[in-house]
C-alpha cells in the first residue's frame, strides 16, 4: 500500500497546489467549454496570487500525498455561525477513481467537527450531474441553486451537516 498522507499547506505549497488545482478543473473546463473569456473565475484559471489571498485570509489548506508526491488539495473557510465551505477539492487527472478525493472530503468533515463546526457548504455547477450525486453519495444534501448573469452556468449549493 502506497505512503498517504493529508497535511497543511505552507505557503511554499501554493505554486504547486494552484498547478494542481487548474490541472484538476481543466478537465471540467473542458467539458464544459469554459474559457478565459467566457468563465474568467472558473476555478481552472486560479491563480497562485489567489491562493496566497485565500492562505493570508486564514484559509485551512490541506495537500493530498501519495509516495510524497503532491496530487490533491484541498481548503476550509470559516463562514462564521460555526460554518464553513469547502474549496477546491481537486485530485490530479491521472489519480482519480481511487477514493482519493473521498478521503479528503472526510477528512474535511472530521476536521470541522474538530473544530466545533455544525456545517459545510459547498458550491458546484450544477449541471455536472456526477459531481453533484457524487457529494450526495458522500453525505452532502442539495440545498438550492442561483443563476449569475456573468457565469456560463447555474450555481448549484450543497451541505452537509454534522
């Protein structure tokens, strides 16, 4: 069995961690023929500088490590009222389908339990039908939807509680 491990991230990790994060939702971009021009914030465009925000702004980090390599990321932001949202859950293309991304989810949610939270909420496009019955399939409840007139999609907003 291969050496895992989930830890925080430093600031050193974020280079990479964006890497793998636009590498991650590039497939979705794909899929979904977002651009640039078309869906300047999809997650598939983030930025180092972004993450340093998200990092400087108190954001919990975590990378996923499988033989020490860096394949996963993930983050929680503390909403306030005991909630908190989860970010960015991405799993390299090539390490998909081997419960990675699963195993970051609950290791999310016992980290929020840890520290006191009652809820995580989570925002998707809702039209990537897998994804949502993949959340759903690993506790999360579909809470509602909203449309944005500069989004090329409709926001789906899922949570789960603890």
């Amino acid at each position: 069995m291969n050496d895992v491990l989930i830890k925080q991230i430093t600031r050193s990790d974020l280079d990479l961690s964006a890497e793998i994060i636009r590498a991650s939702f590039s497939t979705v971009a794909r899929d979904f023929r977002f651009t640039k021009e078309n869906a300047p914030t999809h997650t598939s465009f983030i930025t180092t500088e972004k993450l340093h925000d998200h990092f400087e702004s108190g954001w919990l980090m975590f990378g996923y490590y499988d033989d020490n390599q860096h394949i996963g990321y993930v983050s929680l932001s503390n909403e306030g009222d005991n909630v908190f949202e989860l970010h960015n859950l991405a799993i390299l293309p090539e390490y998909r389908h081997h419960g990675y991304g699963k195993q970051l989810v609950d290791f999310c949610k016992a980290k929020v339990k840890e520290l006191g939270g009652k809820k995580i909420t989570i925002s998707i496009i809702e039209e990537h039908t897998v994804l949502r019955n993949w959340y759903e399939r690993n506790g999360f409840t579909h809470i509602g939807t909203k449309v944005f007139a500069h989004l090329p999609f409709t926001a789906g907003y899922m949570e789960w509680k603890v």
